[in-house]
C-alpha cells in the first residue's frame, strides 16, 4: 500500500510521502483553527506545514514542483498561511488592535520586498552565466572573474526569502497569546529587517566588479587558449542529463590520444554530469557561438551521439568527422541512416562494418574503419569458476526503448521468470540485478516489474542470510568494510570542497590537479576490490547506480543473461557464457539471424526455461557446446586482440587527419592557384563574425 502511494505521488521515500500528507493536512488544520479559533493550534499546524514544506524543498520533491502547476507554489503557500494568521486575529476579536493592521502592513511590505529579492537573484545568475563553461582550461590568467556569491544568498534563495516571515508568524501569535502588542511589533520588526537586509546583501553582486566579463571578452579569451593549446581531435557531445553515460564512457580514450584532445558540451547539464577527466573539456551553449570558435587547428571531431546539434560542427569542412557511438550492438539505433553524414564511422569489428551493409541505408564500406572498442581493456578472461566460491549469475537487462516493441527489454515478460531461476537454482548459486540506469523513465509497465525484481532479490538475499547452509566470513567482512570507509573517508576529503559556487567560478578554477585524479582514480580501484569483499560471495545484490560499474560486475561474474544491447557485446569480450532472451517470441533460428551478437548465447524465451544449459556451461566449462563459438564471435564483434583497441584507435585517428589535412593543402592550392571563386571565410571556423542568417539552432552555409 504505502509503495504504491509513494509511486502515484511520485515521491522517492516513504518519508517524504509522509511529510508531503502533512503538509497537506496541515493547511486545512491552519484554517480550521483559525476559525475555531485557537492559538495553539494553528501554531501547532503552522510549524507542521513549515517543516514538511522545508523538508520536500531539501529533496528536491517532484510533488513540490508538481503543486506550482496547479497554482499550489511556494509563494501561494506562504501567502494562504499568513491570510488564515490575519483571519485568526480577527476571530479573537483583535480587528480593532494595532497589532491587526501592523499584521497586514508587514505582509503587504514583505511581499512588496519579493520583487527586488526575485530581480536581483535571477540578474546575478544571469550575468554570471558565462557563454562558455569549460573544465582544464586556463581562463583565470586571460580574463578576471570574480568570485561567486555566498551560497547562503543564491542557494534556494526564494525559499530562504520567504521563511523569513517566521520571526513575524511567531511574533504575531506570541503576542496575541500573551496580549503583548510589543512582541508581535518585535517579530514583525525582525522579518522586514532580515528581509531589508538580504536585499541589500544581493545589490553589490549585480556590480562590474562582481561580474565576470561580457560575453565577448570571454569567447574572445577561449579562441586564445585554443590558439595556444591548438586542440587537433575533438570529442562532441550532445544530449540530455540522462544520456551523460554515452560520453563518459569515452573520456578514458580521449585522455590515451597520441594527439591533443579536446571535448565539446553543448548543454551545461552535461558538464554538470561528466566524469572527472584531465581532457580539457569546452561547453558551448550557443550555436553561433560555436561556429565562431577557433577550431581551425582540430582535424579529426568524434561524434558519440546522433543528435540535431551536431550539424553545428558537422558543417566544418576543414575536419574530418566519424561516429563512433556508444555501444555497438544489434539494434536498429547502431545503423541510423543519419551515418552517412559522417566522413567515416567506426566500429569494433567486422559486424560493425556487416551490419551497416544489411541495413543498407547509404553508409559506404570503404567509410567503415573497425577500432576495436577501447574501453573494453578493463573487462578480464574468464578462467572458470573458482572452486572455493558458487557461480555468480549477472543479470543486466536494457531498458524498454522509446516505443513498445516487445524485443526491447526481458524486464516485461521474462524479468521476474529469470530471477525466480535463478533464485531457485539448484546447486545454488549467487544473482547480481543491474538494470539499465534509463529502466522505467519511460514505460510505468517496466518500472513496476523491476520493482518487483528488486524485491524478489531481496527477499531471496534476506532467506538466504537466515539459512544456515550459508556461512559467512565475519572478520573478512569487517575488515573490508572497515577499509571501504577508510577509502570512502579519503574519497571524500580529496572531492569534498572541489564543488565552486557557480558555473564561473568553476571554469575559473577548473585545472585539474593531475596528481590528485590519479589518487582517486587509484582509491576508486581500491574501493571496488573491498566492496566486493564486504559481503559474502553468495549474497543476491540488486546494484544501481554508478559504482559499481558495469565492467566490474563482468568481472565478478561467470556468466549473463542479459537483452539486445552493447552491453552483450561488451561482455563478449570475457570469454564467458552468457543468454540472450528473445522477447520478442522471434524464435531460435530468426532471433540469431537477426543478431549477430546472440550467435553464441544461449537463447532464452520468456519463460526463461532455457536457463540450465548456461548454468550446465558454467559448471562444466569443459563441456560447453558453445565456448568455441563465443571465441569466433569475439573476433568478429570486437576485432584482434592484437595489436591493441587503443593502438588501433589511435592509427585510424592520425590516418583521417592526415586526410584532412591533405585536404586543406589542396584547397589552399587551388586557391592560390585561382581556382573557384570560394568565399572562404564562409568555410573555415573561427571567425568572429556570423551573417544575420544564422541562428542558433538551423545554421546558414
């Protein structure tokens, strides 16, 4: 019951469940007491409503976001509670006594300070607002920007502003209760006086001084530094907060370049997300603003997302431009017709490169270059299971896609018939759940059966730890708990503090200290290694979130049983046994047909019931009908092993910048030869001037 009123109310626990239906009763009560009336009542429902309101506010309800479309927000709410006071003093028969009219006047002066507080809030945020964000970019030593304000004034600053009637509301009924006019006069003293006071605190922040450079100034110092590092493969990335994954996964290959890297960002809700890196990393909101940046130096633009904004940089001619995705996977999204717009698309393997010539939809054979997938280098060969430990089973399913087509995820039809296999084993063996971070943002349908799978882990996980069968290792369990919080600890000193006040502060001092990223990079290796240790190898986990990563549960395992998606071809890459559920009911035959990945899985239907022939293959390797397909598929998905993903990775790139840079001389010759009449101004980047045609988002030329 309560579950399913926190996912109607679309809260995230059951204590904001219970305080979001305080603070629902708690204004009713207000007015109930302001009728009755009683003082202590309506002080007793007023401090409710105060609380439960901070307290959603500080999580960030979605309830509370939801009130202000219904014409609930904040302001209103403050505003029905201060009327129900000025209601209660005239049914204690104060409408005569100064203390009534001095109500109304603080409350007519406190809402009148609302509208500078607002002004200036949003004026500094909005100068502050820089047209570039960057992250490993020396601006500080090119332009002066000034520090941020004090968090206390600007963080939730409208909530901050209109708690400051407190002082007032108490004061009002202290002094209605002791028949003090005086304390009521204090209380609505102290209210206009912090509110006077936080208004002027805000006014120095909307000075020059306290502003950083205009716009021009600052793209103006950008085109130095670029000038200066003279960036020459660019990663580009555009998407929202959720898809920040598709360009985190290729910041490790970015820093491993032979050449100078550089990342683009058009949203700051990506740079807001991404991944510590020590690649200088460049947000460009602004359309315009990009194609007027100085990017004449780069030669080769990576593309990891097929998305609209990336006709801003597509339309360069001066570099080479590839799509290298975020995962290579059956799916039709790996073979979008908009990859002919690429000058090449890379791909892991030879099925990269087969599967665009099946879907035919204009990419070219001679523009697919096979890479190898560089991030896969973390993910070890299986070696069997040890024999002092059961099989680890990881099931890691995707999610349900943008439509409803039933081969999108196994979570639908197959989820709950998987775990409870696996649960149920027999001889037992251990189950790892670790959904897709998009799982149920979509489809209500999906996220009510991975809630269900989550409890049918953690119902198992709870029968499991009370059997007595099941024995665990106290003192290891302690002393690698006692070293996650000893890493944890670190973790938190060496990232505690680095957060700055606003997004100028960060790009100011957004260098990355080298030797510390390293430390943590080190500690976060450190800390998985112990996190696997701090429970017994035989305990069912359900795992979200980032840490740990989906590489880490591979390793851990000896087999998968996951969906149509990169993350089969990933865990190809371990050698070891894994199904494939046809959700879609294709059949054996035409489900492998349709799939390459799945060539060498074990194919499940939604009934799950193929599941004992991969649990066969993992207790008895040596008799595993498929181990000799999944080593050919490897090959075929991924490449050689040798020479290495990065090795090759890093031959394509310096190949294609050779072609753009043949390219270039070529035109410059035919310039200087006079050839055509090309407007070259119009081809090259980094002019500062753009023609009254272009906007921000359909680009001109």
């Amino acid at each position: 019951m309560i579950s399913t009123a926190i996912r109607v109310a679309r809260v995230g626990s059951a204590a904001e469940l219970a305080a979001a239906v305080l603070m629902m009763l708690g204004f009713p009560c207000l007015m109930l007491a302001a009728l009755v009336p009683s003082i202590p009542a309506f002080a007793a429902a007023a401090a409710v409503t105060y609380l439960a309101d901070h307290y959603l506010h500080r999580k960030g309800s979605y309830l509370v976001s939801r009130l202000s479309k219904v014409r609930a927000g904040l302001s209103i709410r403050f505003l029905i509670r201060q009327l129900l006071l000025i209601l209660l003093l005239a049914r204690l028969s104060l409408a005569d006594n100064l203390i009534y009219y001095g109500a109304i006047a603080c409350f007519i002066a406190f809402y009148g300070l609302q509208a500078p507080h607002g002004a200036l809030t949003t004026l500094i945020r909005n100068r502050r607002r820089m047209p570039v964000a960057t992250r490993n970019v020396d601006l500080a030593s090119r332009i002066r920007i000034p520090d941020a304000p004090p968090r206390l004034l600007l963080d939730r600053p409208a909530e901050k502003m209109l708690h400051l009637d407190l002082a007032a509301v108490t004061g009002i009924l202290a002094g209605a209760a002791l028949e003090s006019a005086a304390v009521g006069y204090t209380g609505i003293g102290v209210t206009l006086a912090l509110s006077i006071l936080y208004v002027l605190a805000l006014v120095p922040y909307v000075r020059g001084g306290k502003t950083p450079p205009k716009a021009e100034k600052v793209l103006a110092a950008v085109d130095d530094w670029l000038r200066e590092y003279r960036p020459e493969t660019v990663l580009y990335f555009s998407g929202s907060k959720d898809s920040a994954y598709q360009v985190n996964m290729w910041l490790e290959t970015m820093e491993q370049l032979d050449t100078r890297p550089l990342i683009i960002l058009r949203e700051r809700v990506i740079l807001q997300n991404l991944a510590p890196t020590t690649v200088p990393v460049v947000c460009v909101p602004g359309g315009v603003h990009l194609m007027n940046m100085d990017l004449s130096t780069v030669r080769v633009a990576l593309y990891a997302a097929n998305v609209g904004k990336n006709i801003h940089l597509l339309r360069v001619p001066t570099m080479r431009h590839v799509f290298i995705g975020h995962g290579d996977s059956d799916k039709l999204a790996s073979v979008n017709p908009f990859s002919k717009v690429y000058d090449e698309v890379w791909t892991a393997g030879r099925a990269g490169r087969d599967r665009y010539a099946i879907a035919d939809v204009g990419v070219r054979d001679e523009d697919i270059v096979e890479v190898g997938r560089p991030q896969l280098a973390p993910i070890r060969t299986w070696q069997g299971v040890p024999g002092d430990r059961m099989p680890t089973i990881l099931y890691a399913p995707t999610w349900e896609g943008w439509d409803d087509n039933p081969g999108n995820t196994s979570i639908l039809l197959a989820g709950e018939n998987i775990v409870k296999r696996l649960v149920e084993a027999d001889p037992a063996v251990r189950v790892l759940y670790k959904p897709h971070p998009f799982t149920g943002t979509r489809s209500p349908q999906a996220k009510a059966a991975h809630q269900r799978i989550t409890a049918l882990i953690e119902a198992a996980a709870a029968e499991r730890a009370a059997d007595a069968r099941f024995t665990a290792d106290t003192a290891a369990r302690t002393q690698a708990g006692a070293e996650l919080a000893r890493i944890e600890a670190r973790l938190a000193e060496l990232t505690g503090g680095t957060e700055k006040g606003d997004e100028a502060e960060a790009t100011r001092d957004g260098l990355v200290d080298v030797a510390r990223h390293e430390e943590i990079a080190r500690l976060r290796a450190e800390w998985n290694t112990a996190y696997w240790r701090s429970f017994p190898d035989w305990e069912h986990r359900v795992i979200t979130g980032a840490e740990p990563r989906l590489y880490d549960c591979f390793n851990v395992s000896d087999a998968m049983v996951s969906d149509i998606s990169s993350v089969v071809s990933d865990f190809i890459a371990s050698g070891k046994p894994y199904a494939v559920t046809d959700s879609a009911g294709l059949g054996v035959e035409e489900f492998k047909r349709q799939n390459t990945a799945v060539r060498a899985a074990v194919i499940l239907s939604n009934d799950a019931a193929g599941l004992d022939a991969l649990l066969e293959a993992v207790r008895v390797p040596d008799a595993d009908p498929l181990a000799e397909d999944r080593r050919e598929l490897k090959r075929y998905l991924l490449g050689p092993d040798e020479p290495k993903s990065i090795d090759q990775f890093n031959t394509a790139v310096a190949q294609l910048a050779l072609k753009a840079e043949t390219r270039n001389l070529g035109q410059e010759s035919r310039i200087t030869v006079g050839g055509p009449d090309v407007e070259l101004a119009d081809a090259l980047p980094g002019q500062r001037a753009s023609s009254p045609g272009d906007t921000d988002g359909a680009p001109t030329g």
